[in-house]
C-alpha cells in the first residue's frame, strides 16, 4: 500500500500544488468577447440581475477608447454576440444598429482610469438595489464571498443619473483601485480583468448582498479575520478559478431553451 505523502506538507505548499494542477487540468474559456458578453447578460438575468432596461455591461476590445455594449432598448435576456454594439468612449457607434444606453459614459471614465480592467458590469439587482436603499456598504463575511473581500468601494449618497461626466468621475474616483462598488439607492457596478472575472464578481455581489440582509435581520453581523478572507480572496479570484467558475454559469444558462440564440454557433 502507497503511504501518503502529503499529510506533512504545510497550507501554502499544498495551495501551490492545488493552483498548479488546476491551471493543468482546466482550459480558459473557448467563446469570442462577444460570445462572453451576450452570455454574461444572460447568465445575469437569470440570476436575478434584470430590472427591465436598467443596467449595462461593456468589454474593451484590442483598440483603445474602443467596447462592445448592448443596445438601449434590449434587456439582459434579448441580448445576443450579434446585436452588441461597438462604440468609442464618446458612445459614437461604430458598428452595429441602434444606440447605447448614455449612462455608458461613465464606463468610459472607468475604462481611462484603470488600464488593468476590461469588462464593466452594472446592474440593478433586487437585493443589492434594497440594501442600497438603506446606504448601507456591502459586508463580506462568509468563505463564498470572499472573492470581494476588501474589494468593494462604497457611495453613500446616490448623485442622480449617471449620464454626465460629473457622475463618470464621481465613480471612477469612488471605484478606486477596487473591483467592485456599492452605489446607495442605485445598485452595483464591477471592474474585471476580464469578462469571466466580472461575470463572477456580479454574480457573488448580489449573493452577498441577500446574504447580508437575511442575516442582518437575525441578528449582528460578524466580522471574518482578515487574513483569512484575504487568503480566500486571493484564492478564488485567479483567472482560472473564474474560467472555471464561468463556464460551469454558461452551461447552466445553456440549459435553459430560451437562451439557444445567445450565440451564433448554438443556433444553428
């Protein structure tokens, strides 16, 4: 019988070798950034993301002052890898039918002040919209959230619609050098690395904004140790985590009939 031999091996060894054989084992994402994109927006309405027309989401592509977003006028769950828009930070369409929302504009300031991020996500979901309701900031104390941990920026009081450039630097400064921010009696905005990134990051926002109203209604909140949720942190935001993560929310969108127009390749 093998005797095993890592039952002496210490926590950080053992997190090394875990991240090695995922990176191995696992392959990035397969789709385009605008197969990402439509199947974001799909992924957010069915988890509780939609709120009519409110909310955008928007992916850098390779020339600068350039993204793809939707169109205004079409919800998360309309939304396909054909019907995307291209626009400059002035919201100029470049390819494509229709118009942006105009509260893109403050993409565009997010874009020109973090380099590092690539898809923007915001939305209005239920439970993030009530405790904003309450300007209250986003807690993260529980292991499945901690993918935000210390990572999300707070707006306490909410400056109107965001369609002017007062809005646009108000959030970017706000945003920080974070990848998430709450916004008080409005809703949530993400800045990922990339588009799983940001698909993740939404998804574990407006779970922890539910969490922390169910729990603040039993009781106190308590605080997590934070060398442990910055570990967990750590840990389950390596892009391979969230490729993983993404794919497993796409086959499970996927799965449902109404989304085989998302991309061109499933409906055929």
């Amino acid at each position: 019988m093998t005797q095993p031999t890592t039952f002496q091996l210490d926590k950080a060894t053992l997190v090394e070798q875990s991240s090695t054989q995922i990176d191995h084992q696992f392959a990035d994402s397969p789709y385009s950034l605008r197969q990402k994109l439509a199947l974001t927006c799909r992924i957010l309405f069915d988890n509780g993301h939609d709120s009519g027309l409110a909310g955008q989401i928007t992916g850098r592509t390779n020339k600068p002052g350039e993204f793809y977003t939707q169109q205004l006028g079409l919800g998360f769950d309309e939304i396909t890898e054909d019907n995307l828009l291209l626009v400059d930070e002035d919201l100029n369409v470049l390819e494509g039918k229709g118009i942006p929302n105009p509260a893109n504009r403050f993409h565009s300031w997010v874009y020109r002040a973090r380099p590092d991020v690539q898809c923007i996500i915001h939305t209005h979901a239920v439970h993030t919209a009530a405790l904003g309701m309450l300007e209250q900031p986003l807690l993260i104390s529980h292991m499945d959230n901690c993918v935000l941990y210390d990572d999300v920026a707070f707006v306490a009081k909410w400056p109107g619609v965001p369609v002017g450039n007062e809005e646009g630097e108000l959030i970017a400064t706000a945003l920080g050098d974070k990848r998430a921010l709450m916004l008080s009696h409005h809703g949530l905005l993400v800045a990922g690395a990339s588009v799983e990134q940001a698909c993740v990051l939404a998804l574990a926002f407006e779970r922890a904004a539910r969490m922390q109203l169910l729990a603040s209604s039993a009781g106190e909140i308590k605080a997590i140790d934070p060398a442990l949720g910055k570990e967990a942190h750590d840990w389950v935001l390596r892009p391979k985590r969230n490729s993983i993560s993404f794919q497993y929310y796409v086959r499970r969108a996927l799965k449902n009939p109404h989304n085989a127009d998302c991309i061109r390749s499933l409906a055929k």
